[in-house]
C-alpha cells in the first residue's frame, strides 16, 4: 500500500517539514489502511497527519547524536543495493536456485 518510511534524523541538509509531512502521511496510510480516506473520514485523516507531523518534527528538533551528519545520496546507494541483493534473492528463490537444485 505504501513505501516504507525512513530514518529521518542526522541528515545534512537537516530534514525538511515536507519531508516530515510525508512520513506522516505514509504512518497515517499505513495505519488507516487507506490512502485515500472518505470525505467523512477526511478530517480526522488530516488531523492525524498534522498531529503526528508535528510530533515527529519536535522529537527530531531534540534528539542528539555524536554520529557524523548522513547523505541522502549515500543513504539512497545503500538502499539501492539492499534492493538489489532482495531481488537477487528472489529470483533464486522462484528459480529454485536457491533449494540446491541444479541451475
């Protein structure tokens, strides 16, 4: 239904509202199991996205860390290779190869 959300603290540039807003957004997806609610659900779907939003931005504004600041681009060259490795994985999962049976 929706990617999953990501790590948000220790970014340099530091993370953005938007970029908390959409992790919100996703976390309220997720929960609601609604991308989309009805228009009588609306407003407590908002609600809940600005609530959460603005719950997420103060705990990032105080967390603390001695942890040199990340990259988003490395962050995405990592992620981009876990990718790859699942669908490897998968591919010998559904090719048999990985049941030791002959490839």
């Amino acid at each position: 239904m929706c990617r999953n959300i990501r790590c948000l603290h220790n970014f340099e540039p530091p993370t953005t509202d938007d970029e908390v807003r959409e992790a919100a957004l996703q976390f309220v997806r997720k929960v609601s199991g609604s991308t989309r609610p009805s228009r009588a659900n609306a407003a407590a779907f908002e609600q809940a996205i600005d609530e959460i939003a603005e719950a997420t931005r103060r705990m990032l504004d105080r967390l603390v860390t001695s942890a040199p600041p990340k990259s988003r681009e490395a962050e995405a060259v990592k992620g981009r290779a876990r990718h790859e490795k699942r669908m490897e994985r998968e591919v010998r999962i559904r090719t048999g190869a990985a049941s030791g049976a002959p490839a």
